[in-house]
C-alpha cells in the first residue's frame, strides 16, 4: 500500500512510498483511510524541525488528523465494518506516570508518551492503518468525512475545558467574551465552541481578506484583522492564544479584564528573544489574578467531546474551513502554505 | 488619638499624628489596637510610590495587619468586649461587581474596590479603629498577639486555595513537592500550608544565612540560599514565587514538573524590560501544559482559612517569624528594611 513518510529530523525526506500492509498487533480494527488533516505540526516534521520514527525505524509515517472506514473490526470491539472513525493521536506511556494511567495522556507527565504520526508510532497517512478499538471514535454518519476536523476540535474542546475548569475557581465567574488570535482551524474551531458557549467572539487574525473574516462573520462573530492595534480596545474574560507568535503572547498575557483567563494552544519556535517589561507582566498577573496557561494534545473525552461540538455546527460553514483538497498524489502541495489556506485535506 | 500617617504619592511624608477618634459610621465595633505587621506595600506607600487617601482628604492612615481587641460590640453582632479581632483588607466596590456581590472582592473586576491602609480607606495603625462585623476576623485566644500574621496568612490561603482548584482540572492531580521562591513572611507562611498539605517543601532565597535557613529546616523544609542555579535541579509539582524579582520570575515560569502550577504571589515593579525566549516559555507552557497565575489579596473565608492554619501550627515556630518589635514611637525603624527581618512588627 502507498504512505507518506518521512524521515524525521532530515528535511525534504517526505515521499510517497511502498510500504507494507499495517501488522495485527497495532490494533484489531482494520481502516481504509478516506482522508488525513494537514497541521503546522505536519509541516515541521516534514521540514526535519519536529517528530521521531518508531522505535529502531528510520521512517515515520506522517498524519494524525484522520478520518477512515472500518474494513474488518472483531466482534465485541463496539465497531463494524462500515463505521466511519477517527483515531486518537496520543498514546500512554508503556509503563505509565499518575496521568496516562488515568486515562489523562494529554496531561502526561514524564515525556514518554507517543504520538501516531508524530512521535514514536506510525501516523494515518497510508491506504490503511490499524487502530485499538480503546483509540478509535466512532464518527456520525451525518458527520460524514467532516469527521476529520474531530481531532482539531478535540485539541479546541481540552483548552475549552481547562478554562471552563479554572474559571470556577471562583463562584462569580460569568464570563461574557472570548478573544482568538489566529484564525487558522484552530482558532476557528476555538471561536464555533465559543459561539456554542453563547459568549461574544472576537478574532484577530493578521491577514483583512480572503475567506476567514467571512468565516468568522458567519460564525457570529467580530473580525480584527491587521496588527495588535486592531484589538487594543478589548478587555475579554477569556482569550485562547492559537498563532504561537511571541509578540501576539506577549501581547495577551495582560490583555484580559481582570480576573480574566488566557489559553495558549499555538505553539512557539524556541530562539526567540523578546524584550518584555516582565516587571509589569508579574505586577498586572497578580494585582488582576490573572491566569496564563499552555494546552496540548486531548484524550478520548475531548475527542468526544470534539465530535459533539462538529455535530450541533453548521455543516455548510465545517465544510467551507477545508479550503484545498489535495490528492494524495499531489501530497506535496498539501504540506505547502497558501495564503488562503484554513484547513487542507490530503484525499486517499 | 494617635495615628500612623502618609500623604501617598509624597515621598517621606510618614509620621506619628493625633487624629480624631473613628467615627461610628465607620463600623459598629470599637477596637483597640494591639499591633500592626509591615510589609512591602507599607513601604512603598511610605516611599510614595502606591495607595491613596480616602477620597477628599490629604492623609491615609497607614496600617493593614493587624490585631486589636474589641472595646465596644453592639450586641447580636456576634462579637462582644475584650475579643481578639484582625480587620480584612479588601472592601467591595460602593457598586459590586459580580465577584464583589459574591464576596469575593480579591477577584474583583473593575478595580474600585477599596482597601484599608492602603486604598482609598484608612487603616489600623492608629490607637484605636472602627469595624463592620462583616469585616472582622475573630482571633482564637490561644493564637493570641499571633493573630497579626492571619492577613499575610490569608493571601497565601488563596494562592493555595486557588493551587488546589487549578490542579484539580486533571483528576489524577497528586502533587509531592512545592518550591518557595523567597522566605519572607509570605514565602515562610506558603511554606507552613505546604508542609501542612504533606509536601516536599523547597524554600529559595537569596539569603544563606540568619534566622530563614533555620526556620526553614524546624519546618522540615530544605532550604536552598543563593543564587538561582541553587535551585536548577529541582523541578517540583508547584512553585509559589514570593520574590516579585523579575529573575526569579522568568527562571520558574517554566521550571515545574510537566502539568504543573506556579502561583505568583510577589509583586514586581513594573519598568523592569528583561530579554526573555518568550518562544521557548510558551513552547514548554503549551507542550508541557503549564499554568502560571497571579493572586492578590483574599476575602472573608481565606482570612479564617488562614486563621485555621495559624491555630494547627507550631506557636513557638510562629512567634519567630516575628524578628523585630518596634515600639510606635520608633515607627521610623520598623518601616526601613534590616538584613534579618522576617515579619516587623509595630507595637501600639
């Protein structure tokens, strides 16, 4: 069967290759791949900047943003062929710490997790892959092969629950607004559960045209687009932090009202020095109780969680944040960034 | 009477005055003071950096640690003559906020909150101090003149309070260890409920040597003077940073253990521009899901939270947090730092 790997650490070693059928020991559920998500963290392993092959293995099969249809599931597993799935990228710890043992492999604590297409296992990126029925999540029909913004939006629904967590940390806590910066399918994703919450959107995002501020009119929600100064009037309870740009962080740490909550789900490159009155960062975190916390990765509740949230959407407005369907033939147009790209799709 | 004063924003405009009796209106009970505790705030309002007066006067009267006893209660107010009181800080807005309404006027969010002795409301440092039941904080009489250390207390029973909430968005939250960054009263009262949670407690300062190390280890804390490198082989559960030192800062935003907590409980000036890879912080607080948060203040329950931690603790231990007794008349020296000084307290 064909699969997109790469060999990580080595840049521009991506290429569509042979490889063997997947073996029965990576899971009992049989999948045909329909289609796999392409991320920023896709780009950096295929830039040589991010990833790690199977243990002994020099190639790694890229893609975790999946979507596929059950070939052969045994009985008893709680699937059957036919039935749409999505897979669960992160996997526990072999011998597991506190988290992973709870279930909580998002929250790892000791590094030594894996990541199917990522780091340590193999990805969705190939005609077929094998799956436990434990990391599988069965996809609505009505869904259909929007199903791949499931693992996306698990990422969005365990940032969600994090501040809606840490938000009762007081009685009071009511919050009215949300500020995304970054309009990539992160932060789209990030304003539709937003919007689902009932709370006033805002999203900043540098770019003034091409389909996101309609994307994001659509949703209900108010567009910035430009530099910082364009949401230099917003004090909002909440902001989820989705470009991973040190200035637009720097930038958010105090930018909500008192009080308030910030999200960081994009992440940084490291190496970048920045010049912070951190003086005044500590003074405005404390005398306002603010709270800056990072969010990676979701376990199965947040995939389902995930999955719920893309059901009660609109799924004219899902559709339109696939904005390039790239065959897999074509792989290497996918793992290139237009300007006008939200979310590309790479089509087996 | 006589009465600590300051004219806030005017630098050593401090001094020792007759002031007329409290009026009635400010509160139902009559207390006599017994002492007041200084902290930094003190000293900034003093240098004439921080607090205003109440509104249409020159004078703040300076003063919110404190410990009195009752001399007058008005009866069904819950307190009666000769009782041990400390008078809570923070004071709702005149029109609450969510948080205010709510009681939980340390969260308060749009700042018009007022605070004895230091915002917009004169504090206990005078001979004799007016109090709203609803503000005052019975002091067991076995903690005695102790009492005066239940404000400091109360801020770190929120910093924890607020810890243990945070934390409790994994369910497999379990934390061993704690790091205190800096032993001042602050630092060594966080300490206390650390030990009194069954941690690891770490303690950092600068220092290596007067009354800290060793009140560090009766606690059964380790102790580690110096410079930061002291603590770079640490990487424990939750930091309470005490210092407000921009360095210290930036060094334990990202020094726990992955899905890991640091509260900012010290107060930076601002004006402070360090170069920081902001990059690589929001690269570790993401992947790693850091929560780093500030906290100011408390409300009613965290004063009789910390009052409840005072009482399980070691009096002896306690009673040498207090390093000087300044009589009134020589206000002067408890307001100017010395080497040695854990908590200074003024005598009235």
């Amino acid at each position: 069967m064909r699969a997109l790997t790469v060999i990580p650490g080595e840049p521009h070693s991506g290429s569509l290759t042979e490889v063997p059928e997947p073996l029965p020991g990576e899971g009992s559920l049989l999948v045909q791949t329909i289609a796999i998500g392409i991320c920023g963290t896709d780009i950096e392993i295929v830039e040589g900047r991010y990833g790690s092959a199977p243990q002994g293995r020099k190639h790694l099969i890229l893609g975790h943003e999946s979507i596929g249809r059950v070939l052969d599931a045994p009985a008893g597993s709680g699937f059957a062929a036919d039935d749409l799935v999505v897979g669960v990228v992160r996997r526990p710890d072999p011998v597991p710490c506190s988290y992973c043992a709870a279930g909580e492999w998002d929250m790892c604590r000791n590094g030594l997790y894996t990541e199917r297409g990522i780091k340590g296992l193999d990805g969705y990126g190939a005609e077929r892959f094998r799956l436990e029925p434990a990391f599988a999540v069965k996809v609505d029909d009505e869904l259909g092969d929007l199903g791949v913004l499931i693992e996306p939006t698990s990422v969005v629904a365990k940032a969600w629950g994090h501040v809606d967590w840490i938000g009762r940390r007081s009685s009071a806590w009511s919050p009215e607004s949300v500020l995304i910066t970054g309009a990539g399918p992160i932060g789209l994703l990030a304003a539709l559960m937003g919007r689902q919450r009932g709370l006033a959107v805002h999203i900043f995002d540098r770019v003034r045209s091409g389909p996101k501020p309609q994307l994001a009119q659509d949703l209900g929600a108010s567009y910035h687009g430009g530099d910082l100064s364009a949401v230099a009037h917003l004090s909002p309870d909440i902001i989820i932090e989705c470009t991973g740009a040190t200035a637009v962080m720097a930038d958010v740490m105090t930018r909500t009202a008192p009080s308030g909550i910030v999200c960081l789900a994009g992440v940084s490159s490291g190496g970048q020095p920045i010049n912070l009155d951190l003086g005044d960062v500590n003074r405005r975190m404390v005398l306002e109780n603010r709270v800056v916390f990072g969010s990676v990765n979701g376990n199965r509740a947040h995939y389902e969680a995930g999955a719920a949230a893309l059901a009660r959407a609109d799924r004219t407005w899902l559709s339109r944040l696939i904005t390039r369907l790239v065959p897999l033939a074509k792989w290497q147009q996918a793992l290139t960034r237009e300007p006008d790209d939200v979310k590309v799709i790479i089509e087996f």
